[in-house]
C-alpha cells in the first residue's frame, strides 16, 4: 500500500515499523509501456462518508479529490490473466478431484458456460480465489525489500508461497483450512523441487 509522507508521520509508531519507504526502481520502464491517460469526469458525491478507523489516523470525508478524475500511466493498473489450469494443479497430482471454484451453481450443473455448455469445475485444488503465480512474483519483486520476509497469514492455496520459492525470498504461510492448507504445501514443495531446478 502506497501512502503519503504526511499521513505516514502522523501515524502511531507500532504502525510506521510496518511500513518501509522503498524505490521503485522499475517505475521509468514500466510508464515507457503505457500512454498516459485521464479518467473519466467526477461528478458531485452526495453520499460523501465520513471514514473512521481503529487506530484514528485514516479519518476523514470522501471528496472530488480522492474519488476518480485522476490522470497517469495507465501502468497505475495491473493486468494478469486467470490462474491457468497447469499453475493452479502444479503438485497436487496426487489429491481426489474435487469441484471448485466459487460460483454457485456449478455442482447442481444449473450454471452453464456463455456457449450453453456445462461447466467442468473438478479440479485437484478447489480454492476459490487462486491467484497466478506470475502475479505474486511481480508483487514480490515490488514491494519486498533485500533479505525482507514476506508474510502470508491468509495462505489459500499457497500461490505466494510458491512464488517466494521462485523468487529466493523467505515466506511464512498462515492458512486456518486444513485442505487448503495441504493444498499449499503440496504447490510449494513442488515449486521447491521442480520448478526452481528448472528456473
């Protein structure tokens, strides 16, 4: 999360060690990508909000000036297609194929594909939510400082995990679900044992 130097000041000390100011050192050749762009226009919010928060420091009423009409690289947004079905299964071989995914109506076959077909939803790893490993790997480049620990403590299915595997950095996983918890361990290790040989 990116914030701004007077509001990181302002904030209790137990807060400010979780933050790290960091240089995007790829910043340049990431805007050299995308043409810069405008936002749409803003219009008056009548159902402005006044925002409290627990730790007091991120008070205040939404505005014109931090709601939409801002302008930029489009490089402030960040594409990433679906998790493919080889990143999501990679080391859960040997788990029982389940139906996933978090769509309701795919284990009564009521849901179908925009073709009219029925939608196949058995998978090894279920999770609802799996994010492509690519991503993570991106994120973790972004923000994890030299030597830095990434913590997890909403693991899933272990998608950072198995990125900071790739990417050589330490990671700590929390997950409160047992199955997907073992999920995680099993694309970890294989991220440990087969990928990283061939990186």
């Amino acid at each position: 999360m990116k914030i701004e130097e007077d509001l990181y000041l302002k904030m209790p000390n137990d807060i400010k060690i979780l933050f790290v100011k960091l240089k995007n050192q790829n910043n340049e050749e990431i805007e050299a990508l995308f043409p810069h762009t405008k936002s749409g226009k803003v219009k008056e919010n009548k159902n402005s909000y006044n925002s409290e928060s627990n730790t007091g420091f991120l008070k205040g009423k939404t505005t014109l000036s931090n709601q939409h009409g801002d302008s930029g690289s489009a490089s402030r947004f960040f594409y990433c297609a679906k998790t493919s079905k080889q990143d999501r299964n990679e080391g859960c071989e040997e788990l029982e194929d389940k139906v996933g995914g978090g769509m309701s109506g795919t284990k009564d076959k009521t849901l179908l594909t925009g073709s009219g077909n029925e939608r196949n939803n058995v998978m090894k790893n279920n999770h609802p939510t799996v994010k492509p490993t690519k991503l993570m790997q991106y994120l973790i480049k972004m923000v994890t400082p030299e030597n830095g620990i990434v913590l997890d403590p909403f693991m899933g299915s272990g998608s950072t995990g198995k990125a900071c595997v790739l990417e050589d950095k330490s990671f700590i996983g929390i997950e409160m679900d047992e199955e997907y918890f073992e999920i995680a361990e099993k694309r970890i290790n294989f991220a440990k044992t087969t990928l990283k040989s061939v990186k």
